[in-house]
C-alpha cells in the first residue's frame, strides 16, 4: 500500500508539471555577490536577488536542455557562473552554486518526487563547503544512526526516513565519532521531504569552522 501511495503522489506531481520541469536555486558561495539567474539568456523574476544561503522558488520549464547564467543582480555581467543542463519533465531539480567565487561551480540535484510515508519525514545532506574535510553526520552524537556518511565537498546524500519532530544533528571527519560539531537543532514535518545544505567558507579560526546550514523543504 506505501509503494502504491508512493507512486500515486509521484504520478500527480508529474501531472502538475505537465511537460515542464521545475527548477530552483539555490546560492551557497560565500564570497560570490548578491546574484540573479538568468535561463537561456532570459533573466527570471522569481529566480532573482539571491543572496548568500538564499534559495529560491521553483520556476517551471520546458524540459531538455537549458543554459543557466548567474550574473550580479540589476547587470547583465560578469556571467559569475554558467552552467548547461538536461532537465527532464515532471521532475524537480535544485542548482546549488558552491564553492568560491573565483571557482564557483554547479551541482545540479534532483528533488524529492514523492513525500516519505508512515509518518515520517524525508533528509538528505549536500556538502557544500570549500575546502572542509569529508563528513559523516548521524543522530544526536558518535553512538547515532548515520545520516550521511564519507560525505565530500560536491556531493549530496541520499535521502534518509527519520521521524518527524525535533531532530539534532552532530557533524563528524569521516571515521571519528568523539569530536563532533553539533548542528542547529531541526523540526521536521511528517510526510515533508528537506534537504540540509552545509555551507560556507572553511577556517580553524571561526567559530565552528565558519560552518553555516540551509535547510529547505522540497515542495
């Protein structure tokens, strides 16, 4: 029955997107400026102004392939990053820009499609950190289920069932469970899919590294 509920969910958000794909931004370059997003040499509204840790709203758009610009916001250049990508209909996408500004780069990652089922919620982590060692995070301390595990710069993690309500999480290197950096505590909605980027610039002298979280709701 799950399977079935799963499937039918995934069948009207494809039916909602028609032929059309959705797509949203999301900026986690530190350093790079206030930005706005153009689309195969159109800049988009709703995909506009973002500042650091900001992302946008989905913007539908006709599937195949599509040209993204990042461009400060009010110009038309410097293009602070292009990227070409193939984005197929009835599917959500989010472009995370990571990295800094000088190698600012793309990770295009497809959304949740359909919300998790039986009361729970729905996690994935993208390491979006420049320059930050590879991380496991798991749940409450060194002894918690892992959430995401040998986790690099660039990559994301895929979605992990959890239970909904107040979730805390601790950031790990790879292999040790006894140093931890324990994140901002989380609430999570039953039947809610989200997604927690770990974001901004690396140094041993700030204060948690200069770590900083985005979480968003895939909707």
């Amino acid at each position: 029955m799950k399977k079935i509920f799963g499937f039918f969910l995934t069948l009207l958000a494809g039916l909602a997107l028609g032929q059309n794909a959705g797509l949203r931004v999301a900026h986690l370059s530190p350093d790079a400026p206030e930005v706005d997003v153009w689309v195969n040499g159109s800049r988009l509204e709703v995909l506009s102004k973002l500042a650091f840790k900001a992302v946008s709203d989905y913007q539908s758009l006709p599937a195949g392939e599509v040209t993204v610009w990042l461009v400060p916001t009010g110009k038309t250049e410097p293009r602070v990053m292009e990227a070409r990508l193939r984005i197929e209909a009835g599917k959500r996408y989010t472009l995370a820009a990571t990295g800094l500004l000088a190698q600012l780069r793309g990770i295009l990652l497809e959304d949740a499609a359909a919300s998790p089922a039986g009361g729970q919620a729905s996690l994935r982590l993208v390491h979006a950190v420049p320059g930050f060692p590879a991380v496991d995070v798991r749940v409450g301390g060194g002894s918690g289920s892992l959430v995401a595990q040998n986790l690099s710069f660039g990559q994301a993690g895929a979605y992990q069932g959890l239970g909904a309500g107040g979730l805390s999480l601790v950031l790990f290197a790879t292999g040790d469970t006894t140093r931890g950096i324990p994140l901002p505590s989380l609430r999570l909605e039953s039947g809610k899919s989200y997604t927690l980027f770990l974001s901004g610039q690396y140094s041993h002298r700030a204060e948690n590294f200069g770590l900083a979280f985005v979480l968003v709701e895939e909707r």
